[in-house]
C-alpha cells in the first residue's frame, strides 16, 4: 500500500469515527431538547449530515443506537465497535462524554409553556386574513423546500409563522452558526451593563497574557469579527478533511472537546485585524472570555439572564464537559427566537418598545469589520463576504433578491435571518437541506407584502 492510500485509508476511518460522534450527538438532542422522534431523526436528519459533511462515507443505518429515555443518554456503534455517548443535561441541552461515563447527572429538557402574549414579548400569533398572500407563499416555501419554520415581521409585528408538520413555535431546532450573531447581542448586553468592554485592547483569556504571548493583543471585537488572526481554519466544504480529525471548525460538533483547552492550545497565523478568516475558534475565544467575565456558571448566567432579556424565550446554549457554552454554532431554537434576533438589529437594540442593546453597539456590530473591508481574506472562497461584528452584510449582493442594505445571520442546512430596513421586514427561517434558496423565500415575502397593503 502506498503511503498516499494509506493517509486516504486512515482518513475514512477518521470521518467515519466522527460521524459517528455527529449523529450520536444530533439524535440526543433532537430528541431530548427538541422532543422529536427517533425514527424522524434517523430518516431525515442523520441522512443529510452524514452527506453534507462527510460524503456519504458512512450511513446511519450501520449505526446502532441504544436510548436511555430515563436518563437522556444515547450510544451509538459501528459494526467495528466503535462508540460515542451523548448525554442531555436539562437546560445545557446535550453533550458528547468520553467513554460511557455513567457520573453525568443526565436529564431531558422539557420545552416551556407558550405564553399567549402578543410576540415579541410572548408567543402570541394570530393570522390576519388580509395577509393571505404573505402565508400562502410562506406555506409554498415550506411545501417545496426543506424548511422547518419561517417567521415574518413586519413593522414590529409578526405578520406570518408557519411551520413544516412535526414542527411549532415551541420546538426548537439546531440554529448552527446563526448563533455567532446571538454571541455578539450577549456581548453587547454585557457591555451596556459595562461588565466588559469590547474595544478593550486585550480580550480577557487569561491563558493569552503572557509577556511576550503573540495572542495578547486580540481585543473581543477581533474576535466577533473574524479577525483574531488565530491559526485554525476551515476546510472547504465538500472537501476530504472535513470530519478527520484535523478538521478543527466542526470538532465541537462530532467529539468530545474543552473550550478552554481549544482556546488555550490555538497560535496566531497573522496579526489580529489584519485577515478574516471564518473559522469557529473566534467564538469559542468568546465563549471562555465570558466564563472568565461572570464566573464559572456562566451558562446559568447567560441562561438566566442575558437570553431572557434579549427575549429569547425557546433557545438552548449547549456546552463543552466544562459548562462553557459552545456558542460557535452549538444552540438550538426557533423561527420566532430567530425573528427576535433579527428585530433587535433591526430596531437598533429596541424590541417590543424596549431599549434592550445599546444603540451604537447595533452600529458596531452592522459596521464591516476592518479585515473584511480590506478584502484581507483567508478561507473557503464561499464565506468571503462583506462581515461585521458576527453580522453579514448584503454589500456586495451576495444575495441577489435582497437590497445591498439588508443584513443576515446564517447558519448550516438553511438557518437564516434576514433584516431589510428599507422595507421594515425581518425574516427568520429553520430548516434541513444542504444548500437552501433563500432567495426564493425574500422573493416570495417581497412579492407578497404589497398585495397585503392592498387588501387593507
């Protein structure tokens, strides 16, 4: 065997270990967060991630899955007799364990009530006969596509929720990196409330501030806008080094990891602000600097305090073993969670009529950050985009439906929000396919708003 077959070899085998941990990991969750059914996970969802990120190198159904509804635990194993173990932890969602520790207080999460208040600041909904064609396309997109759940917000108020069957405004879904952008509202709250400051010329990681660390100079809003100069990268997608081992960008998702330790153990590649690079280690960087900011709990701080307060009523942070959120992409929640986000950028840190985010950190994190601007660019050529902080933004028309204005939030398989400000809109969707037509969806909304005014 030649040297070159035998990296390929190994490299198999590597993916397949690691898509193994990946849908162990997304079943628990589905299930025990989510509150779906096994046999709608392994039909749909496992199918798509195993060929989307690892090309079909192994198939769900050589997986064998053994479930612990009492404890929330799964463990699933390959014919080789390889296995992972992922545990629900209540409000922490769930979290892959090394081995088959038995020492982890395992708990479903059990979703809360829907509170009939008018959203935002409840879960109120009531359809508007006079926006029949806005729900007739919002209804079309989720029969035609992959879609899970679409929300629409019109001038403040939520004109159209739908949602594909086995879904609702109560269940929440995976929002993957939709949540950079969440990481960015939580450092802006914090900061309002002046318990960190963002442009503070070192970011508080205290494994960064040795005298001559290379590190020490990133500041948080570097690290919000992908511009840490850290060394880890991402792969291309559809490439053969997504899943190995080597593939830092997804390791939160498919093994066992401590932020601290990613965090800690990362180098420089290049000075920071100098090159954007879309990459999952800047937010991780965040996630540890906010433990260090609050205290060890930090979980049960964000949870408790800053989500509700951004109205965050259905949204799950997960976490390393450690209780660090895993906010490069690891929470799950909804359209109308989403929604909120969107019209927090939208209403400049207003929402529902309440001064939620300073206005100017909403300037900040919709100004294009210093790398991105320069065209200083390092990675998958398709994430190379106007960015600010944890924003994307419409400049250069990389959506061709939506006004250059618009800026967004995405996330893997079709998680995305919207926010047009010229025409008072937010749109939110969930969903499950690999590569999604959001501009079907702005088309269809954009279509469909001047018909409603007409049949005021």
């Amino acid at each position: 065997m030649t040297e070159g077959r035998r990296v390929s070899v190994d490299g198999v085998a590597q993916r397949r270990r690691n898509v193994l941990g990946l849908c162990t990991k997304e079943l628990c969750s589905a299930m025990f967060v989510s509150g779906r059914a096994a046999p709608d996970v392994l039909d749909h969802d496992l199918t798509v991630l195993c060929t989307t990120f690892a090309g079909g190198v192994l198939d769900p159904a050589e997986i064998s899955f053994d479930v612990d509804h009492r404890r929330g635990a799964v463990v699933g194993t390959l014919p080789d007799g390889s296995s992972r173990r992922a545990v629900a932890s209540g409000d922490k969602g769930a979290a892959l364990v090394e081995g088959r520790r038995h020492d982890l207080p395992g708990r479903p999460l059990w979703a809360g009530d829907l509170s009939p208040r008018e959203w935002p600041h409840g879960d109120g909904f009531r359809p508007d006969p006079r926006h029949a064609p806005l729900h007739d396309g919002v209804r079309a997109h989720l029969a035609t596509t992959g879609a899970r759940g679409v929300a629409v917000v019109h001038r403040g108020i939520l004109v159209a929720q739908d949602f594909a069957p086995g879904f609702g405004p109560d269940v929440p879904t995976r929002g993957w990196s939709t949540a950079k952008t969440l990481t960015a509202l939580i450092v802006g709250w914090l900061a309002g409330r002046e318990v960190l400051d963002p442009r503070a010329a070192r970011a508080p990681v205290s494994a960064w501030r040795g005298e001559h660390d290379s590190r020490a100079d990133i500041r948080l809003l570097d690290l919000l806008g992908l511009q840490s100069g850290l060394s880890t990268g991402r792969r291309e997608d559809g490439s053969d080094e997504m899943l190995t081992d080597a593939d830092d960008y997804f390791a939160p998702y498919f093994r066992p990891v401590s932020v601290a330790a990613m965090v800690s153990g990362v180098g420089s590649a290049w000075p920071a602000g100098k090159t954007f690079s879309y990459k999952s280690i800047d937010h991780l960087a965040v996630s540890l600097a906010l433990r260090e900011t609050v205290g060890a709990d930090v979980h049960a701080v964000l949870s408790a305090t800053v989500l509700p307060a951004l109205g965050l009523r259905h949204s799950v942070l997960e976490t390393d073993a450690e209780g660090v959120p895993l906010l490069c992409g690891a929470w799950y929640t909804t359209p109308g969670d989403l929604a909120r986000i969107g019209a927090l950028l939208l209403g400049r840190g207003e929402l529902g009529g309440r001064r939620v985010l300073p206005e100017a950190w909403i300037d900040t994190m919709l100004t294009e950050s210093d790398a991105s601007c320069a065209g200083r660019t390092e990675g998958p050529s398709a994430l190379r985009h106007p960015y600010g902080a944890s924003v994307w933004l419409n400049r250069d028309g990389h959506v061709p439906a939506a006004p250059r204005e618009m800026s967004y939030a995405l996330g893997s398989l079709g998680q995305a929000v919207f926010v047009l400000p010229e025409h008072d809109l937010v749109i939110a969707r969930t969903g499950l396919e690999p590569t999604p037509d959001h501009g079907s969806l702005i088309t269809a909304v954009l279509t469909a708003l001047p018909l409603c005014e007409v049949s005021r």
